[in-house]
C-alpha cells in the first residue's frame, strides 16, 4: 500500500494536502505536461486523473504517460467507468458512488473493474464516494440523487456507513464546475462521525475557501476545474497555501 501509506504521511506531516485532478477530455497532450509541472511545483501531494465524459483507456494512458514523464508526483486514477482504468497509474480510487439510484455504480461497475485493477496490479484505495448539492456532470452520469448540501447529519450517517464497509477514504464531492463548495459546517459535522480521511472538492477555487475546508475537517482537498482556467499557476499556489494553512490550524502545527 505504497501510495496509500504516503498519503497518510502527508496528512499528518502537513496536517492537510492538496490533490489536483487532470481531465483527460479537456486537456491536450501539451496542457497536461505543462500542468504536471505547474502542479508539482504549486505543492500538491499527488495527481488524480479522471473524467466523466469521453474518456477512453487509451485516453489515459497516453495523459499519465505525459505526467510522469514531467513529474514525480503519485499518479491516481478517479475512475468514471472500467473503461478509464489504466495500467500506467500508481494507484486507483477504487470507489463506490453511495447514493447513486443505479446499482451499477455501487457495486456493478466494482465487480467489472476488479479484475482489470487485478492484472494492472493496480494499489487499490477503498473510497465512499457521495455526491451533495448540485453534482454537476458527474452527479447526472452516476445517476445520484444529491443530497443537500447543509444535511450535514444524513451525509455524514453515509460518510459513517462507508467506514464501517470498510472503505479507508470518504470523498465528499460537490461537482466539477459548481458555484459553491461544501459547507464547512457540513464537513466538521461529518469528520466529528468518521474515523477515516476525508476528502472534500468541488466548487473551491480560492485559498480561503481551502483553508476553511481543511481547518473543518477535510484531510485531502481536491481542485480540478481551476486547473482549467487562465492565470493556473497563482490560482493554485493560493489554493494550496490555503490547504496547509487550514490544516496546520487543525492539527495545532
């Protein structure tokens, strides 16, 4: 469990980190290897790839190709479906979507994606996957049924559910592109419940938003769309600074 132990490390180094997500479909091959360096450099702790759309094997494997050749970060798979695992990664979120309507995104797609992360050797990391607010492109394709945002109790009765499963990750996501992130008042409720890493992104975009989300509760933020905007570099340094900050601010560091 090589990645899965040097994330921990992080966490209780730092008291939070930061995760940055590349989406295959919208990135060329020249965006991404710009972007593995800019990230790397900003400070976060791995890279996540994944999208909901239009996103083949082949796909991924030629954009983590790119990344590790121009980082050394820990590349992670956030599958959408079997077809976006790929052999070239570090590790994959193996991941249940909980309040999804369709069986197959709580077990069908896991029991198919199993052999591939098998044969890949893949590290697998067990994560509870909950969809809040909005759910953006990935609420709609994982046919959720999003729960409000600000019913702390009943996400985090899902977030608990999830660890007793079993699962050792818990990612609260509000959707890619969202206006607003998770409340902080939800996440503390939900890290008060759960013994587990906690995992929080959607609608973060600033620093303060970070920093807020991290002191609440959330040992892992996760930022993709900034990634796909103009000005990256400031925008993600300001978001990662923001991470470690509300980190150290909850660990007392």
């Amino acid at each position: 469990m090589k990645v899965e132990r040097y994330l921990n490390d992080e966490i209780e180094v730092k008291g939070s980190i930061h995760l940055s997500l590349l989406d295959p479909e919208k990135l060329s091959p020249a965006e991404v290897a710009r972007l593995a360096k800019i990230v790397e450099e900003a400070g976060s702790s791995a890279i996540m790839v994944g999208g909901s759309l239009n996103v083949s094997e082949g796909t991924m494997d030629e954009t983590i190709k790119i990344i590790r050749e121009n980082c050394n970060l820990p590349v992670i798979i956030f599958p959408s479906n079997v077809n976006t695992i790929s052999r070239y990664a570090d590790a994959i979120w193996f991941m249940s979507l909980l309040n999804s309507m369709n069986p197959y995104f709580i077990i069908g797609a896991q029991v198919q994606g199993a052999a591939i992360v098998k044969k890949y050797g893949l590290e697998a990391l067990p994560m509870g996957y909950i969809i809040v607010g909005d759910g953006g492109t990935v609420g709609i394709i994982g046919q959720a049924r999003p729960l409000p945002p600000r019913k702390a109790e009943i996400i985090a009765l899902y977030a608990l559910a999830a660890q007793y499963l079993g699962m050792r990750f818990v990612y609260i996501e509000g959707g890619s592109g969202v206006s607003e992130p998770v409340p902080p008042s939800t996440v503390k409720v939900v890290r008060d419940y759960i013994d587990v890493r906690l995992i929080v992104g959607g609608g973060i975009r600033r620093g303060d938003q970070a920093e807020v989300l991290a002191e609440a509760g959330a040992d892992i933020i996760v930022t993709g769309t900034v990634l796909e905007e103009d000005d990256v570099e400031r925008k993600l340094r300001d978001i990662v600074s923001g991470v470690l900050a509300g980190g150290k601010k909850r660990k007392g560091l």
